[in-house]
C-alpha cells in the first residue's frame, strides 16, 4: 500500500509512475488527495477542540478545588457543546479515514524506474538468455504424454477425486517431486535461508498484508464458515510471521524459506497453454523471502535472481530471464524478475520464477519497520521469489532430459531420487 504523505507531496511522480503500469484511474490519486486534505483539516479542528476541553476541564477542576463553583459552572456552561463536538469531529474523522483507505488500497505499487511502459507480456525485457536448447530424439514428445508413457502424473485420476487441475504424482514420479523439494531446500538453507513451516490457511489480515486482498480474492480458495484462505504462495504466511513487529536494524537482511502446496483458482485459465503441468489448482514450491534495509534491497533483488539462476543451471536448463514490464508486473510489486525455462517438446517458454521487490508496499500494509541508530523507525523493504515452482520445472526436466530408453534424471537430483532414469 502507499504511503499518503508520499502520494501528497509526489503528485505528478505518482501519476507518471502509475501510466507506466497503464493504470486506468490516474483519477484516484486527487481523489485521495482531496480527502486527505480534509482528513487533516479534520484531525486539526479536534485537536484544538479536545485541547480546549481538556484545559476546561483543569480550570473547573482547579476552580471548585479553590471553592469558586459559580466560575467553575460558568465555565462548564460556555463549553458545554466541546462533547457533541468532539464526538462529531470523531466520527466524520474516522468515515474520512475509511474512505481513504478504501481508495488507496486500489493503487498499485510504483514501479521502479528501470521497469519499462508496456502492455502485455510481449513487451518484457529479456535481460538475458542462458544455456542452448536441448537436443531431442524424434518424435519427442509433451511431458503429459510422458507422463501416461511412464506412468509417473495422473491427470484424469485427479479429475475423479477432485477436479482438473490436481494431479497424481505416482511412483518415480512422486519421488522426483520430492527429491526436488528437498533439493530447493537445502540450497535455500545452504544459501542463509532459514527453513519455515507455515500454515496452509491463513486469515484475511494476512492476505491484505501481503497484497492478495483485496485484489486477487477471486483467484483464492475461500474457506467462508472459518473466514480462512489457502495460500496461493508460501510468501503470504512467511512474510506475515513479521506483521506489527519493530526489527533491529543489525538483525537485516531477515531471509526465510518455505516448501508449501500451493492452491490457485486460475479463474478463466483454459486452452492449450494450460495443458499437463503448465497450469495448475494446486502444486509444490519453495519460497525464499526477504526483509532488508531499503538501501540495499535492489542489490538483493540481484542477489535473489542470481540464486535463482544458480538452481536452473545446477539442473542443466536452458533458461532466459525477462524483467517485466509495467503492464504485466503484479499489483504489488516495484520490480519483477521472471525466469522461464525453454521447453523443446512445446517449442514455448515456460515461467518458472518470479522474482519481486515490493518495496514498502507489504510493509505499510505490515506495519513491518525496522528501527535505525537513530532509535526511528521506518519501514522496511520486502522480496519474495520462487525457487522453485515445480509443475513447470518438472514439465521441463522430463521434456528436455527424454531419450529414446526413458527420461534422464538430472545429475543433482540423483542423490535425490536414488535413480537415474524413469524407463
């Protein structure tokens, strides 16, 4: 959430930020501004008619201590509406934080100023492209066909006990779900993250702090008789475990990591694009989550990436990272790092990280601050990214490693799985 000193004193920088997300109320802005203007006029008036009452109410007291109760009740008498008033002022106060409140949630994050104007995802910038694609045999074939071929991921057995979009990982193939849980988290760990186990469900609170409500409440599972939601990303717990808490400055960075299923409704999502693995309700990831200072969090944004990267390398794929335009960056990020495998089998990229700064979007919403040598408090910067997603990662691994006798295991994930081919 922004901030509303910085949106008052940063109009036009507010605005031009905004169009580079081509954000379709500019209007917003001055509609805040208007209310927060008179949200201070408010706040001023009962300030100075509680100071009023207050020092009355000392004269009274001091004038009836000293026997003097016509002057005490004279008194009483010429101040007698500063109740109604306050009581007045109070309520008009809090409708007019309300409705600020209900406006600025509505903006997006700034992005920041690398993040280029665009619209969809063919105007992101790729900032760099690694590896060569994999060599397949003929006839290769799409990991789902893989899949029945070896008799590792059930798709329509998923439909029977849940629906689409849940599959079941069977023999070799849930054991290289695993390996590569295991796998993320020892790297994470190996890396100075400190491993989490987070709840599944979280409450509304822990969704606003992080930014998925109110904007994406539609993408989430609901569970309405508790008020509960199931994480679409392990980020939401992890980053919440530092809701309405003050950290020391010398304690930053803070760097979490989380495995957690995930659970996504994908409202809308169908076609072709959407078939196997590459789009799914519910899947495995390891999260890796950071609190910093703000003047270092691009350079762990950097970090974060390189991290990333250093995971897609070890297991031999040929990947591209892209930095995001405006238009197609998540409500809530600053900045955002995607990785994307290439699948040779699909002929197509596939998303499997993204990495984000949210700047002090979560934290304001958090009240996540850190306090400096000088004993103030501010608030502090806050990254996620996957690391990572695995539908995607296992589309890619079979896809890319299959041969003509069965899929290859990658050489790092052997001591994982304790095999080295699925045949």
């Amino acid at each position: 959430m922004l901030q509303v000193n910085y949106i008052r004193e940063n109009r036009e920088k507010v605005l031009e930020r905004l169009s580079v997300r081509n954000f379709k109320q500019p209007e917003l802005v001055d509609e805040i501004i208007k209310i927060d203007e008179e949200r201070r006029s408010t706040q001023t008036s009962l300030d100075s008619i509680s100071a009023e009452a207050n020092a009355a109410a000392k004269q009274i007291g001091d004038l009836m201590r000293a026997g003097k109760k016509d002057e005490a009740e004279a008194i009483k008498a010429q101040t007698a509406s500063h109740k109604e008033n306050i009581k007045n002022l109070g309520d008009k106060l809090n409708e007019l934080e309300t409705a600020q409140h209900n406006l600025i949630v509505q903006l997006p994050n700034l992005p920041y100023h690398l993040v280029k104007q665009g619209s969809t995802a063919e105007d992101n910038e790729i900032v760099l492209t690694h590896g060569e694609p994999a060599k397949l045999p003929s006839k290769a074939l799409p990991h789902w066909e893989l899949a029945a071929k070896y008799d590792i991921i059930d798709f329509e057995l998923g439909v029977k006990i849940t629906g689409a979009g849940f599959p079941v990982y069977k023999g070799k193939g849930a054991r290289l779900q695993r390996a590569l849980i295991n796998f993320f988290l020892d790297h994470a760990t190996a890396a100075g993250y400190k491993e989490m186990q987070v709840p599944h469900l979280v409450n509304a609170a822990s969704g606003f702090g992080t930014g998925q409500l109110p904007d994406k409440e539609g993408q989430m599972y609901h569970s309405t008789i508790d008020d509960l939601y199931l994480i679409p990303t392990a980020e939401v717990p992890v980053t919440n475990l530092y809701r309405d808490v003050i950290i020391k400055e010398e304690d930053l960075p803070i760097k979490n990591t989380a495995y957690t299923p995930c659970f996504r409704r994908e409202a809308g999502s169908y076609g072709a694009h959407v078939r196997g693995l590459n789009r799914l309700h519910q899947f495995d990831k390891v999260e890796v989550v950071q609190i910093t200072h703000p003047d270092q969090s691009y350079e762990t944004l950097e970090d974060m990436s390189l991290y990333v990267q250093s995971l897609l390398q070890e297991l031999g794929l040929h990947y591209r990272v892209l930095r995001l335009c405006g238009g197609d960056m998540g409500f809530t990020s600053a900045m955002t790092y995607d990785m994307e495998v290439w699948s040779a089998a699909q002929e197509r990229w596939l998303e499997v990280s993204s990495v984000s700064n949210f700047e002090t979007y979560q934290t304001n919403r958090l009240k996540l601050r850190f306090k400096g040598k000088e004993g103030k408090a501010q608030l502090a910067h806050s990254l996620n990214g996957s690391a990572l997603a695995l539908p995607r990662i296992v589309a890619s691994i079979l896809e890319n490693y299959q041969t003509e006798n069965g899929i290859k295991i990658p050489d790092a994930l052997v001591k994982y799985t304790g095999f080295d081919m699925i045949d």
